[in-house]
C-alpha cells in the first residue's frame, strides 16, 4: 500500500506475490481452541453452533502489522428452535451432564432472546455456572448469567436497565486498559499491539478456566488479562497455553 488512487481518495491495495494468506478459526471455535490450549480436554466439550460458514476476510499490511480493511461473508444464521419439544430435551440433556456452560453470543441469530433465557434458566436451575460473551444491546436474556463478558464498545451500547457498575456479574474489558468488574478496574501490562482479532475469546477462555478452578473473580480476570495480552502481540486468532501465561505473570 504506497499510494492513493486517482479514481477516488483511497489507498491502493496491492497483492504481491510473496503476500501471506493465513487461515484460522474464530468466534466460538477460537474459544474452544483456546479452553483446550489452557489445559481442558477436547473430548469433554460439547460445542454447539451453526451449520452455516461466517467468513471474515483481513487484509493487512505485512509492513506495519495494520489492517487495511475487511471483508464479511455473514450467511444467514438459522436460530436454535427451543419450541420444538426434541430440541429442549437435547439441550437439557447436555446441560446435565456439563460443569460448565459457556456462551459465545455475536448476536448473528443463532442465539435468539428465548433460546438465552431457555438455557441460562436450565442451567441455573440445575446449579451450573453460566459465562457468557454477548454482542447483544438487550442483556435481560442473561440475567441468571454468573458472569457476563462485554467489551467497552458494547458495554456503551447497552440499552435499558441493564446498564449499571454495581452488577459485579459484568466484566467489561478495556483494551490495553485491562478490565473492570464492578467500581474496580483491574490493569495490565502494556503491550506492543499487532492484531486484536479474538482477544475477547481467549480473555473468556482464561477466566473460565481460572474461576472453574480457583474460584477467585479478581485472580481470573488477572489471569485473563495475561492471556489477552500475549494474543494482541500476534497476528490472526492465537491460542495461549498455560504455561505462556505462567512465564508472562509478573503478579
């Protein structure tokens, strides 16, 4: 990219031959990735998600490490049909056999408002923790949620009665500012940013993985904050083992 067309005012984008083409896994599956890199067995997850492909394309400037644009193929999304009396009793099913329930939402259509509320009720019931990840302005679906993870762009997009600090069952990440839960905001270590495709997922991940184990809010989201971290200094979707986040830990 050294110049601007003349045709319009934007940046010429060109293709050289040596130019790098990576693919890699997001949303929900760079989550599973990253549960599975962090020490959880893949034959103990249940991923449920849509039949349809959702690509987005980057194009990035090798030179500067920066996105130029992106493209999205967003298929339609077929939703979960919670009315259907098989459909309730598969998912009751896999809810009683997890430790965990944990819901990537970017509010495409898979996960509808009732389909939300459907799950988090049920696994709720049954005393299994929900964490959830949500594009969603209208939370209400969420509200038997142990935790919910947010973004500041979403969390500013909040709409209704939802909007509140004192819900300490919110953690809204700050980018290179870390995290907050509640009125307390937890830092992190500057990092030199490459790319922050699916930091969220991995920050979810590792705090999911640290609260299952030890219970401690603040220590997950500490931990999470590592993991985080170590992704934006990496090109694409990343999965972040364990022991990087060990030898990353100056707490």
């Amino acid at each position: 990219m050294t110049r601007i067309s003349q045709e319009a005012p934007v940046p010429i984008f060109c293709v050289s031959q040596n130019h790098e083409k990576v693919t890699s896994e997001g949303m929900s599956s760079n989550l599973k990735s990253n549960l599975c890199s962090l020490g959880v067995e893949l034959e103990n997850i249940v991923h449920i998600t849509q039949p349809e492909t959702i690509v987005k394309t980057r194009f990035v400037d090798l030179k500067h490490h920066s996105h130029v644009f992106r493209c999205d193929n967003d298929a339609y999304v077929s939703s979960i049909d919670c009315d259907e009396y098989e459909n309730q009793s598969n998912l009751i099913s896999q809810i009683d056999a997890t430790d965990v329930v944990i819901i990537s939402d970017y509010d495409k259509g898979l996960i509808t408002q009732d389909v939300a509320r459907f799950v988090c009720n049920t696994a709720s019931s049954k005393g299994v923790p929900i964490y959830v990840d949500t594009k969603k302005r209208d939370i209400s679906c969420y509200e038997k949620a142990t935790f919910i993870k947010l973004n500041e762009a979403e969390w500013n997009n909040l709409i209704g009665q939802n909007k509140t600090f004192a819900d300490d069952r919110l953690i809204i990440t700050l980018g290179s500012q870390g995290a907050r839960r509640g009125w307390i905001t937890y830092l992190c270590e500057q990092r030199k940013t490459v790319d922050v495709t699916g930091a969220g997922d991995v920050f979810l991940a590792a705090f999911v993985v640290h609260h299952m184990l030890m219970n401690d809010p603040a220590q997950a989201i500490h931990f999470a904050n590592i993991a985080a971290g170590i992704s934006v200094e990496r090109q694409g979707t990343t999965s972040i083992t364990l022991e990087e986040v060990l030898e990353n830990d100056r707490h």
